[in-house]
C-alpha cells in the first residue's frame, strides 16, 4: 500500500509498504477515506520528538471497514467509521473512567496510545491506503447513513474537534462566561468553536497569523493580533481590566514570539496574566518532558520559569493533557448528523495522499490560507 513514511526532519515520503493487516482477533481493518495533518504531526515533523525514521504518520482517520478480527462483535465490514486518535483497550482503570487518552494497556508502561506518533506506542499511522485499528470493537466510532456526505466534518471527530472541546471542558468553560485562546491553529478554532457551542458571552482568540484570526472572527469569536506583542492589553481591555473567566493554551512548546522566536513559557505565563483571579486554565497544546532541540536550557529537561507566584496570588487552577476523544466524539457526532454544526469550515485543503510532502511543507511553514488539511488516499 502506499503510505506517507517520516525519513527525518522535515523529510517525509509517500512509499510503497507492506499492507496493514489484522494481526489480533480484536483488531479492525479499514480502508482509509480522509486522514487530516495535525500541528502534532509538526512537532514530529520538524524533528522535534523522538520519532523514528521508517515510521507512517497520521493519526486523524477515517474510512471503511474492510475486514474484522474473530474477536469483533460489534463493527461490520461496510462500516464506515471515525478513529479517535487514541488507541484504548476499553477494560482498563482509565479506560472505564473514559479516559481513554490515558489507556494503561496498550502503551505498556506509560499512560495514552496513539497511531503514528513519537513516544505513543509502535502503532502506524493512517496517512495511508489501510489502518489497522487495534481493540476495533472499542476505538471505532460508527457514522450514521449518510455521513458521506458530510465526511471532512465526521473526519474532524478523529481529533481536533473534541480536542478543542477538551480544552473548553478542562477550562471548565460554562454559559455566560468569557473565555480567551491562544493559538488560533485547528485546535485553537475549534476550542473557539466549542466555546461557542457551550454558550460563553465572549469568545477571544490570541494569534498573529491574520488568516487565521478571520476565521476566528467568522465564527463569531474576537480575534486578537499579538503581531506588536500587545496581546496581553487587549484582553484586559476586553474584559473591563480583570481577565477572562476562563483560558485556553491551544499552541503547546513551540509557541514564538512576535518575532517568531520561541518562547516555551509564552503562553503559559500570557494565560496566568489574562485568566481572572480563581479563573482555570485548560492546556491542550503538547508540552513534552524532553526536548533536545530547544535552544531553551530549561526547555531541554522538558521545564519551563511558570509564573507560578502569580499563579498562586489568582488562586487559578489548571487541567492538562491529551483528549479523551472518546468522551466526546458521540455526542459531538450528533451535532453534526443534526446539522447543528460544521467543524469542516476549518478546511483549506482537501488533496491526495501523494500531495501529501508538498502539504506538510505549506503546513508547517503557517503558509498564508493553509488552515487544515484533509488527505483523501485513494482519490487522484
Ligand atoms: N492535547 C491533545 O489531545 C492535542 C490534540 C491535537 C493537537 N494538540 C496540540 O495542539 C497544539 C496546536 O495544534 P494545531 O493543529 O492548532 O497547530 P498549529 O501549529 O497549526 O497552530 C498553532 C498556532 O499557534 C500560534 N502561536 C504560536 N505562538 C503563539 C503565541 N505566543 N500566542 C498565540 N498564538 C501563538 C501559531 O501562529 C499557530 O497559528 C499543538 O501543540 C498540537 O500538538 C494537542
Ligand atoms: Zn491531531
Ligand atoms: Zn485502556
């Protein structure tokens, strides 16, 4: 099958490699339909994780199912369904908890699984013709009759959707409120956009990328150009001076700088200034325990000079991690099946898997108009 294979920084391929195939009885085979580039897969992209050369990326999938494992019970072939980007067992103490970010099973001896990524267990990505989908039973989440239809909004189920929706959840975001976003990328969009869904008053988003930020305003969000570095006043002057009730970090380690430098603690410290007193702040940008390749001292080691007097003095608190897609993916399926809502006019690019280099290059380099971009294997 054809597949997109990382080589080494900045140097990913579309291969010819050996077919995905069910290798356990729990396992599920599908035939991948859309599968998304995430700023995840830039991190990894631009060598700063320890991904290996030879491995396929992509963890935001969707497709058919082709073939199941003895053991499946519940998804048929001529399913078509939706991956979480986390792998989970189902059985284990997270898992029941539907933590299913933090799967104990298939990651032995670290918490969370995920397909095609650094430090996330042996499993290939879906930038690829086929995917093997281990514990299928679990991680698939069936599509409704026509969901063809609608396919690059279901495909946004894989990840970003609930992953900006996390953020909000982790903030802890409720109707009424005002809520402030750094990083207007995918993620920080669809935090906005779920924001907006969960009713809040007021909706800012933090960018310097103005492409970005008219999308931001599109959806009824104000949008924030820290481009002077003045990010900071504009929310006070937003929020009558006290800061925002709740805060979202949708950017992660390599946050920059208005001269594009980066800043691992940027953001980080901006929310504990522009998040009110008792305000909570919700982080789903990746942050990493180790970093080689920061040119940070305390970034290396994976830490970072937090603001935590501050911190402390406002009383906020803090919820971090990886999206448990699962705990939403349901529910924010039915928004969409009921036209409720639209996650795909985050959509820029919609190409064949062989564009795929070319798309990554746009990607990474924040290229004017290049939002998201959907990868359709299969399709010329
Ligand atoms: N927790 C999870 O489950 C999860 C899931 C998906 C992605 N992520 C992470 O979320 C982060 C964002 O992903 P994305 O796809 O939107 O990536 P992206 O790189 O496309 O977007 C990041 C945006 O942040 C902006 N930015 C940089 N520095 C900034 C600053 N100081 N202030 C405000 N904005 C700043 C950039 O201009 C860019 O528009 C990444 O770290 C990604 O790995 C986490
Ligand atoms: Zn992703
Ligand atoms: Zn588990």
């Amino acid at each position: 099958m054809k597949a997109l294979v990382y080589n080494g920084p900045r140097d990913v391929s579309v291969n010819e490699v050996p077919d995905a195939t069910i290798e356990r009885a729990t396992d599920v085979l599908v035939k991948i339909s859309s599968t998304n580039i995430c700023g995840s897969d830039l991190h990894m992209y631009e060598g700063r994780t320890g991904m290996q050369a030879g491995r396929i990326l992509g963890h935001e999938n969707m497709g058919e199912v082709i073939e199941i494992g003895a053991a499946v019970d519940r998804v048929k072939v001529g399913d078509r369904v939706c991956l979480p980007f986390n792998i989970g067992c189902g059985f284990c103490a997270n898992c029941e908890k539907g933590l299913s970010g933090f799967c104990l099973t298939c990651n032995p001896g670290m918490a969370g699984a995920a397909y095609g990524f650094a430090g996330m267990g042996p499993y290939s990505g879906g930038q690829a013709e086929y995917l093997r989908v281990p514990y299928g039973d679990y991680n698939c989440l069936i599509l409704p009759r026509g969901s063809e239809e609608k396919e690059n909004d279901y495909v946004m189920l894989s990840d970003i959707f609930p992953t900006g929706y996390h953020a909000t959840e982790l903030a802890g975001v409720q109707p009424g409120e005002t809520v402030v976003i750094y990083g207007a990328g995918p993620v920080g969009l669809m935090a906005a956009y779920s924001a907006i869904i969960r009713g809040a008053a007021l909706v800012m988003v933090v960018d310097n990328h103005k492409d970005r930020l008219a999308l931001a305003a599109k959806i009824g969000a104000v949008p924030v150009d820290d481009t002077e570095g003045m990010g900071i006043e504009q929310v006070m002057q937003l929020t009558g001076g006290v800061g925002a009730d709740r805060g979202c970090e949708c950017v992660g380690y390599q946050c920059c700088n208005m001269h594009r430098e980066e800043v691992p603690n940027l953001t980080m410290n901006n929310l504990v200034a522009t998040v009110k007193a008792t305000g909570r702040i919700g982080v789903v940008g990746v942050f990493i325990p180790e970093d080689p390749g920061s040119k940070d001292t305390l970034q290396k080691r994976g830490q970072m000079a937090f603001d935590f007097g501050q911190f402390w003095v406002k009383g906020q608190s803090i919820g971090t991690g990886q999206a448990n897609v699962k705990a939403y993916n349901r529910f924010l399926s039915r928004l969409i099946e009921k036209d409720k809502v639209k996650p795909s006019w985050i959509v820029s690019h919609e190409l064949p898997l062989e564009k795929a280099p070319d798309a990554y290059k746009n990607f990474d380099a924040r290229k004017d108009g290049w939002t998201k971009v959907v990868l359709k294997p299969g399709k010329k």
